[in-house]
C-alpha cells in the first residue's frame, strides 16, 4: 500500500526539523567546514565522510567515545567503517606503538615486526599460504586483480582479460559498483552480476567464462547495506571458478573481522586469493593481498619473472607495529567470537523492537556488522535494499547524533571490543525511542 501523501508530508517536515536543530546545535563543526573549503573541494579529502548540511568535526576519542567540536559526546557505533575495532587509543596499541617510535621510522629496510604480522594472517585465515602489505583495501584488491590476470595469462589463458563483479560491490574508490559504478573504477572489462542470484550469474559464467580471469565478491557486502551472500550462492562461485580455472577472489576487507578465520572460514567457502584491510593494522593504514602459494609466488623477487610490487610505506614501521600488538593481543580469535556473538544479540534486540512497533525498519548483517533499512522487505537482494525509505534513514541518522550515537548517514554499524553493555543498552534505547517517536513516519 502506498504511503499516504500525509504521511509523506509529515516526514518531510521532521526530517526538516531535524535538519535545522543539528545545524543549531554543531555552529563550531560549522566553522571548521567553512575554513575546509577554502582548500580542499567541498572541504572534504573522504567521500565517505561528507554529510549534508556538513559533517561533524571530531576532536578526540577514547575508549568507545568521540567528542566532537562543539563539545558533544557520543557513543562510537560506527567504528570507523570497521577499521576501528580496538576502540580509541588501546592501551596495549598504544604502547606498541610508542615503542616503535622509540626506535626511529621510516627505515627503507625490513623491520622485525612484517614477517610477524603475515605470519598471524597466513595462520588465521585459511585461502591465504603467503601474503603482501598495501596501504589500504583497495590497493589489495587492485593488487590482487593484477596478479590474477598475470596468472592466468601464465597458465594457458591469455584471453582471458575480464573481471566478474557483483552489484552493489564495493571493492574501494577505484573499484565501486554500487549505483551503477564510478567514472574513477580502474578500466578493466567488468562483468557485472547479480548479487544472490544463483541462476543470474551462472548464466554469465556459461557466456563469459572462457573471457573472465577473476571473480571479485565480498562474501557479505558491507557498503551496500551489510548484504550477507547465501551459502549455496558462494558455493556456487567455488564450483563454477573452479571448474573454469578462474580466480576467487574474496574481498574481506570488511568482513575478515566474523569470525576468526574471516567470513571465508565461517563458511566454509575457501577463495584462492583474499584481500584485507581496515583493522589489521591496528587502527593504521593498512591493506593487503594472499592466497595459494602458486599465484602469491608471482610476486616473489627470488625467482625469474617476478612481478613487482612497490610501495614506501608496504611495512611502514607504525602500521607493523600496531598490527602484531592488535590483531595477535587484543583481536585474539576468542575477542573476535565475543564481539560478534555480542552484535548478535544487539542486532537480535534491534529487530524485535522494530517487529514489535510494526514500523518499516530492521537491520541486516552479519556478527559484529549491520545496517539499517526503512522497509519491511526480507533483505536478500539489491532490490530489496533500493526499496529502504531513504528519507527516514536520514532521519534515523539525525535522531541517533542527536541522542549521542554515532553512526553513518547510511545505517552502518560497525561495533567495537570497548562497547560494553551499558554502551550496547544505550545504542538500543536510542534506537527504541526513534521507533516510539517516530512511528507514525515509519510506514
């Protein structure tokens, strides 16, 4: 049944309301917006991070909190689009990382902590035999993709020159495919499959497969709304790359952080190559590549015909540092099962809420991820997350700041090991008292 133009109207003048009081209420993350554009366009350097009317300007953090520049403190939900596990200033990060800067940086050799940083990633997830740093996911995934081509051109496939993707995949800023791509994407020949659609995309294996090289997909897609991939449909990828002597690739950028040995070990579904990213190195810059010892020995500068990969800061001493301290200390693979054995409660609690209220609103995701979506639609597919009511997620976004939350303007959540329950309780009023005010606008 459509909403009713009242309904409609009424929705409007909230989110207007809205709208103003957090102008009203943020005139110093103002201020910093307008000296911003006097050097950067838009003063913004991060997409992701511009909001209309402005974003907010963060001036510290601690523990599980922010405080922006206008005083106001807020409760960390959204974690830094999940690189921000750990929190603000870990004790055990923290001193890591003085520690290093004790020694000195920026060696432009080896130092003692990269070698014992991969070997913490080649024993945890289970597709990775050996591994390189990058700077960031992204640069994994380019990585990655160029060393699928060289592979399969080195093992009797030199035709094959494209790369499957998915709808709403996001793979960083050089390889995006929600909302119908970005002019920016690196120009390789896509082909653009249906997320979850089984018979969809063995169709454009039947058609395509002999011309694809690589198959890129998260395992749940995190930027378009924490979409999990079925089962069957991942397997299903195994079988027919396999088959076809593709590479699988498995973006788990995101994801890696859902279970000890990623999204790939809690499945079951094993890729044979893997890029990472966001929390591994500790809250630092951080990316990186692996998988089969046979496409990773490409890049081995022992042997003939190695391929190269450079880059400054690969093992910059800090991200080394940090990476070893977080993810072999504190995001140990018993952390990883409490934060995401947490985030299912609180994701559990969320949706009864919202089923109970009768309102069009629910979460998706997986473990310690998940998503907001204003309407009633199973979320399973592309379409159904198109159908989310966006100006009642603008909304929800406006209430959740103004109640202290902190939170993306999509609905992403992405909690930390520092969220306790009070936090946890908190967050879930919050979004208890939206519900209740606002439920007569949730149709």
């Amino acid at each position: 049944m459509p909403d009713s133009p009242l309904v409609n109207s009424d929705l409007q003048s909230a989110l207007a309301e809205a709208r103003q009081a957090y102008v009203d209420r943020n005139p110093k993350s103002f201020a910093r917006q307008q000296e911003a554009v006097q050097a950067m366009p838009g003063g913004n350097t991060r997409t992701t991070l511009h909001n209309s009317p402005f974003p907010l300007t963060v001036v510290k953090g601690a523990g599980c909190r922010l405080w922006d520049a206008d005083g106001h403190e807020y409760i960390d939900v959204l974690g830094e689009y999940t690189a921000g596990i750990y929190g603000h200033s870990h004790p055990v990060i923290r001193k890591a990382i003085d520690k290093a800067l004790d020694h000195g940086w920026n060696f432009a050799g080896r130092n003692e902590n990269e070698g014992k940083l991969a070997r913490l990633i080649a024993d945890r997830m289970p597709s990775i035999d050996l591994v390189r740093f990058t700077n960031s996911g992204t640069e994994g995934n380019v990585m990655a993709l160029a060393g699928a081509r060289v592979f399969a051109q080195r093992n009797g496939r030199p035709k094959a020159t494209k790369v499957m993707v998915f709808h709403g995949g996001y793979h960083g800023g050089v390889l995006y495919f929600v909302s119908g791509g970005s002019p920016v994407n690196v120009p390789y020949d896509y082909v653009v499959a249906p997320y979850n659609d089984i018979e969809g995309t063995k169709a454009l294996f039947a058609k395509h497969g002999d011309e694809v090289f690589a198959t890129l997909v998260e395992p749940m897609q995190g930027s378009h709304g924490c979409l999990p991939g079925d089962p069957a449909f991942l397997k299903m990828l195994r079988e027919e790359t396999k088959a076809r002597g593709i590479t699988l690739i498995f973006d788990e950028v995101m994801t890696s952080r859902l279970s000890p040995g990623g999204l790939q070990g809690k499945l079951g579904v094993i890729p044979d190559m893997t890029t990472l990213g966001k929390y591994i190195g500790g809250g630092m810059s951080f990316g990186a590549f692996g998988g089969r010892r046979d496409i990773m020995e490409l890049f081995d500068p022992t042997k003939p015909d190695s391929l190269p990969h450079a880059g400054t800061f690969n093992n910059n001493v800090l991200t080394m540092a940090a990476g070893v301290a977080g993810y072999g200390e504190v995001y140990t693979p018993a952390a990883a099962d409490a934060l995401n054995a947490r985030g299912e409660k609180i994701r559990a609690r969320l949706n009864a809420i919202c089923q109970k209220a009768g309102v069009a609103l629910q979460f998706s995701g997986i473990g310690s991820m998940m998503t907001a979506h204003a309407t009633t639609r199973p979320i399973r597919t592309a379409a159904d997350i198109a159908a989310s009511n966006q100006d009642a997620k603008e909304l929800f976004y406006f209430d959740m700041v103004a109640a202290g939350i902190w939170i993306a303007r999509r609905g992403f959540v992405a909690l930390n090991i520092m969220i306790g329950d009070a936090e946890a309780d908190c967050f879930v009023g919050a979004v208890e008292e939206f519900v209740t005010a606002r439920k007569a606008l949730l149709k």
